[in-house]
C-alpha cells in the first residue's frame, strides 16, 4: 500500500489528536449553543422513551390476547403503542430539526474560526501551503465535521433508546438479555478496534482531496498562461495525477470498510439466531410468555439497527475525525510572526531603522546579513538592486509579513515587535506590483482603505489620485463593476484603484513594491501622478525598478547581497560610477527616450 502514501504526506501544522482531545475541542462547541442542545436533549430522551415504549406495549397487547377479557384490555394498550410511535415520530422530528440548526451553527462558528487563523498567519505560511489546499480545510473539511455532527447526535438517542430497552429486557429474562449485551459489547469493541486503522486512511483521502481542490484552484488561477501556451494537455495530465491519488486513497478506504461492514453483520446475525433459539426454548418451558418473546424479537431489529448504522456509517465517521484533526490543526497553528507586546500605537511620524537586520526565507539560505538603513519621516527613499538582492525582504520585514532573527527594526523609536499589530498595520499603505480588486465595484474597493467611509470621502480621494479624470473614462464611474482579481479593468487602472483606497487609509507610511513596472509609458505617467498625490508629505519606501520613480526619490539606496552598498541622489550615485552606475547601464538607461542622444552625457556623469 506504499505507492497509496506518494505525494499525500501531511502539511508541515499537520498533528494527531486523540479521541479526548477531539471530545474536549468539540464540546465547547455546543454547549455554547445551550438553549438548542437542551431542547435537542429534551427530544433525544423523549423520543428513546416513547421508542422503548412501543415495543414493551406490543408485547403486552400479544400477552393480553391471550386471555378472555380481550376487548377491554387490548385497546388501551393499542392505543398506547399507537400514542408512543406518535410521540416518537413527533420528537424525532422536533429532534432532527433542531440538530439541523445547532450542527449549523457550530459548523459556521468553525469556519470562521478557520478563516481567521488562516488570516492571522505570517506569508511564510501561504509560501509553503498552496491556497487550494488551505480552502479545502474551510470548506470540504467543515462540511465533513458538519456530517460526523449530525449523525453522531442522531445516533445519541437510538443508543439511548436501546439503553431502555436492555434495561427491560434485563428484568425480564436475564440469560437473552445477557446473550445480545454480548454481541453488542464484542461488535462495539471490534469497530473501535477498527477505527486506527480507519482514521489513517481517511487522512490520506481528506488530503487527496485537498490536493485536487488546489490543483484546480491554481490551474484556473494560471489559465491564461495555459491557453496562450497551449498547455491544455499538460494541465490534464496534472488534473489526472492528483486525481489518481485520490482515487488509489478512496479504494483504500472502501475496501478497509468492506472487510469491517461483513464481519458486523456476521456478528449481529450469530446474535439474533443465539436470541430466536434461547428464547424459543424458554418459551416453550414456559419461563416467558409469547409477548415477551415478542418483545426480544421485536428489540433485536431496533437494537442491531444502531449497531450497523455505526458500521454503515463508519466511513463518514472516520472522515468526519480526520476532517475535525485537520481543521483544528489549522486553528492551532502559531503564525512565525509574534508580537512581544501589544502596545498602542499613536500617530506615527514614520522615521523607520534596521540595525543588524538578519533574515532568511530558510535557515541555511541568508537574505539578509546585517542590514543597516535609516529612513527619515516624510523622506522619499527608492531600493534598487539585482533580482535577489534583498529589496521585497526590506519590505516584508517592515510590514510584519515574516519574522526576522536577528537585529532590530524600529518605527519612531518604537520596536515594531511591540506593537499592536493590528493597529500597526493600519498606519501602513501598501501597493503591490500586482494590485488585487475584489468582485464589486470600484466605490466599494476603494472603500476597504477605511471601512465606514462615507461616499463622499471615497470620492474626494479617488479624485486626488492622477487628477481624477481616470473616473470620468470609466463606464459607470465609481460604480463600475469590478470581477474577481480586477480583470475587468486595465492594470494601470487597477493601480488607481488601490492607490485611491491607500490614500483613503490616510496612512503614516507608504510602501510600493513598483507599481509601474507591468504597464506602458502612457498609464505610467498615470499613476506616477498617483504616487506623488499619495507619497505625499509620507515616509515612502519603494522598491523601484522604472527610472522616473528611481529619479524622483530624495534618495537613493542600493542593496547588494542583503546589505546597503550605496545611497545617495541619481546624479551623485552615477557620477560615482559604483553599483548604481552598473544599475544603470543594465536596466535604467533603456527607460529613457531620449537615451540615445543623451547617452554620452550620462557616461560623462559616471566620470
């Protein structure tokens, strides 16, 4: 079964818990929902009490045929079984009804509890696990736990009711009684015996499924790519691959519960002839009458019922368990990024330092050896340098994004590792290369920079960004509709978009990670007007990579193998013909229009 394991190992946050641990993390879940589980309760008893009472009043209705006084006696006790199945019917319903709503409940206060340790973790934790994947706990993994809730509490009173039943049946003939005890105590300690072996390979199907949720997530993701590269064929095989795992894990499981489901029943049907043989002989020797014969004929279809339901549903269960460990994995997961404390944070001025800064994506790979830099409030400052070199690190260090070792980062004077993260955060502007718009409209994503914004304030800001007449160029202006991602709109108008919702934050300081380097020299000029009206009066980092941006920084810092080499202004820097200059020539010098008729005079200024 080896080959069924390639490719489904457990994520990294991945862990084992015991049935207890399981017990102690879902109760809580319910009893916080007190009023539904109590009326939940109220229908389970009643509804196994007027279960049990059907058959022991049938039994009474088969003894008292028997004697002479028929007419008189039989009716009430009909009338009695008939009121008991009633009532059973009656309550079961109530019962099931009200389990849907508590399983609900819980189910939803689950995800959200998913969903916001899978939102408090540190970008680390999505480089290493695909979104797919983690979408798949939140949803296929709640739905699973969803279906182990609802039939574990279904079940409660079925094994309630036949908890009744054995305690008449105990009063009424001790050796039956005895004899089907036996059977359920041996079928009951057989399925539990199962359930390792059960719980192991429904971890392995859960994570198939998550692989297939991921694999199709990202294959939509990248479908552009796909098409224009006619990859259609390769994207199949992929498809087919986690597929096949999934397969291998799901034929794994059937025959695991296809060897479990025969052997149940084989212990039941040695019961049920152990009962119908002792009870016939008892009958006959008089020592219980016909009804009570009756009776234990009559309990042993309800009784094994729950019995092949637990066998019947084993395989929901056990992927119900597994779904419950890999969720409240999730949950328990520690972001890398912790806060040392949670100070408040007052209105910053934003002077930023790194001193001794250390930091890499793994242990063995540094990024960052020591790096010094000091940021001044309200200064402009550009990072540039080769792919590799450091610059998105900076950023991602600053933003609380990742957790660095050792040195120190400071905003005012303040470690930012005591800080409230929360309200740190909200002092950042961030724009991303690749700007991300939410399915709406354009008033509404601009309106996440500050949630409760009025519109007229949403507005003001749109139309401080690039002038404002971008707005005017959009069908329904500011309530144009936006698809997922923003693919309805141009890339230099995304780029609007989240710089209006930035400069709507009001934020202390202002981080960039080049926001013109995927689009023409026409929208650049667009949203570099964008950038001056939100950069302004700002401490602003940005990691440059056009040279309009680089040039308008009041400086300059060049980063090389995680440490700052060179700052200064565009003209003293290339004058120094040092790494900048190198910068230059390589990738600067092209972005000019003119730069074949000023290429000399820039030569001259590196000598």
């Amino acid at each position: 079964m080896a080959h069924i394991l390639d490719g489904l190992s457990a994520d990294s946050y991945d862990r084992a818990y015991g049935d207890r641990e399981l017990l102690r993390r879902i109760t809580p879940l319910f009893t916080a929902k007190a009023r539904v589980v109590v009326l939940v309760a109220l229908c389970v008893v009643g509804a196994a009490a007027a279960g049990a009472a059907f058959p022991l009043l049938v039994a009474e209705v088969v003894d008292t045929a028997d004697q002479d006084s028929v007419s008189r006696a039989v009716l009430p006790l009909v009338t009695g079984a008939l009121a008991s199945g009633v009532a059973a019917w009656a309550l079961t319903f109530v019962q099931q009804r009200a389990i849907g709503t508590l399983v609900g409940d819980v189910v939803l206060e689950v995800r959200r509890r998913a969903f916001e340790a899978v939102m408090r973790q540190d970008m680390g934790f999505f480089d290493e696990h695909s979104s797919g994947s983690v979408a798949s706990r939140i949803t296929a993994d709640t739905q699973a736990f969803a279906t182990l809730a609802t039939l574990t509490l279904g079940l409660v009173g079925q094994v309630l009711m036949i908890a009744l039943l054995l305690t008449a049946m105990f009063v009424i003939n001790v050796p039956l009684a005895a004899v089907t005890l036996l059977v359920a105590v041996v079928t009951v300690l057989v399925s539990l015996g199962f359930r390792w072996v059960s719980r192991r390979a429904s971890r392995r199907q859960q994570r198939s499924l998550a692989q297939i949720n991921s694999y199709v997530q990202e294959t939509l993701r990248g479908i552009a790519v796909a098409r224009n590269f006619q990859r259609q064929d390769s994207t199949d095989a992929g498809l087919a691959e986690v597929n096949r795992r999934w397969f291998r894990a799901t034929v794994s499981l059937n025959r695991l519960f296809s060897g479990i489901f025969p052997l149940l029943l084989t212990l039941t049907g040695l019961g049920t002839v152990a009962v119908v043989v002792l009870g016939g002989s008892r009958l006959t020797s008089g020592e219980i009458s016909a009804g009570q014969w009756s009776l234990f004929l009559e309990a042993l279809t309800m009784f094994w019922f729950p019995l092949t339901s637990i066998a019947s549903f084993w395989n929901q269960f056990q992927q119900g368990l597994a779904a419950s460990e890999r969720i409240f994995a999730l949950i328990d997961r520690e972001p890398a990024v912790r806060q040392r404390a949670a100070r408040p944070v007052p209105e910053l001025r934003g002077r930023i330092e790194f001193r001794g800064v250390r930091f890499g994506y793994s242990a063995d790979q540094p990024v960052l050896r020591g790096l010094d830099l000091t940021v001044e409030p309200g200064e402009t400052v550009a990072l540039v340098g080769h792919t590799g070199a450091g610059k998105s690190s900076i950023i991602r260090l600053l933003t609380r994004s990742y957790e660095f070792g050792e040195g120190r980062i400071t905003v005012d004077g303040q470690d930012i590792r005591d800080l409230d993260l929360d309200e740190y955060r909200d002092h950042l502007g961030i724009v991303p290369q690749s700007p991300l718009l939410f399915s709406g409209t354009i008033r509404e994503n601009i309106g996440h920079g500050r949630p409760g914004a009025t519109d007229e304030e949403i507005e003001a800001a749109a139309r401080a960004v690039a002038g404002g007449d971008w707005i005017d160029r959009l069908p329904q202006g500011l309530d144009t509709a936006t698809t997922e991602g923003g693919r309805s709109l141009s890339a230099g108008q995304r780029q609007l978009v989240v710089l209006a919702r930035v400069l709507l934050g009001n934020p202390s300081i202002f981080i960039l990670d080049e926001a013109t380097a995927n689009v023409d020299p026409l929208t650049e000029a667009l949203v570099q007007e964008g950038l001056d009206a939100v950069s302004a009066d700002r401490t602003t980092i940005i990691v440059a990579h056009r040279l309009p941006t680089v040039r308008k920084a009041d400086r300059i810092v060049v980063v090389d193998g995680g440490r700052v080499v060179e700052q200064g202004d565009h003209v003293t820097l290339l004058a120094a013909g040092g790494r900048y200059a190198e910068l230059y020539d390589h990738y600067f010098r092209h972005q000019r229009p003119d730069f074949e008729t000023e290429r000399d005079s820039d030569h001259a200024l590196q000598h």
